[in-house]
C-alpha cells in the first residue's frame, strides 16, 4: 500500500504551517501532525508547525540529500520516513489530518482525524 520511496532523496524541505518533504523521484510528504526528526545518535526533536519561514530550520535543512531507506506506517497508522542518518516520524492526530503521501506514481494516501487512512491508487490505462 504504502508507495515506494526506496532510493529517492530528499530534494526539497518546507516549514509552512507543515512540513512539506520532497522527493528526487517525484513524491511528496505533507506532515500535518506532531513532527519529530531524529538524526543519528541524537534524541528526537519536535518540530513546531505553527509557523512558516522562508529558510527552514537546520535539523529540516539538513534532511536534503538525505537517501530515503523505507517508509512506514505503524499499526496505528503512525508514519516514519527513514533516511540514510535521519527519521522523520508524524504522530497521528485525533482531530485532525495528520499526514499525507504523495507517491511518485500518483497515488495518494492521507491519514485522516484518528488515524483512518484514505487511499488513491494510480489511475490505470483503460485503453489497453
């Protein structure tokens, strides 16, 4: 279910209101919910959405050219995204979208109020 990110690298990093990731191959991570990057051999940090920057901070900066090695999402419908010497984890939120997932492929999965999870697969070729 959840989209192939496997090799891509973080190419774009965005503090608006969310964290907004991109990938080299053409997807993108909306994070909506609680935010916290982990780099390696230092504790989590949450990272504070209520505002938009033009530069984002160094722990967001930091995350570009940065090998994605897995996505997943927890039972709970918790997500992490890891990368090479990073994680990105977004809690999901009772009252709110949590998170969003834009697959390389166009699909779409969203995290919605509670943790219920709304997928759009890749539209098919009906002509073939």
């Amino acid at each position: 279910m959840t989209p192939d990110f496997t090799g891509m690298t973080i190419s774009r990093v965005q503090l608006d209101w969310m964290v907004r990731l991109w990938t080299s191959g053409g997807g993108q991570f909306n994070l909506e919910g609680d935010v916290f990057v982990t780099h390696r051999g230092q504790a989590p940090v949450e990272i504070d959405i209520s505002q938009s920057v033009e530069t984002p901070p160094k722990i967001l900066a930091d995350l570009l050219g940065q090998e994605v090695t897995g996505v997943l999402v927890s039972p709970a419908n918790d997500l992490a995204i890891n990368l090479v010497d990073a994680q990105v984890a977004c809690r999901v939120d009772p009252d709110y979208e949590s998170w969003t997932i834009h697959g390389p492929h166009r699909e779409m999965i969203i995290c919605m109020p509670g943790g219920e999870l709304s997928v759009w697969s890749r539209p098919t070729d009906e002509s073939s």
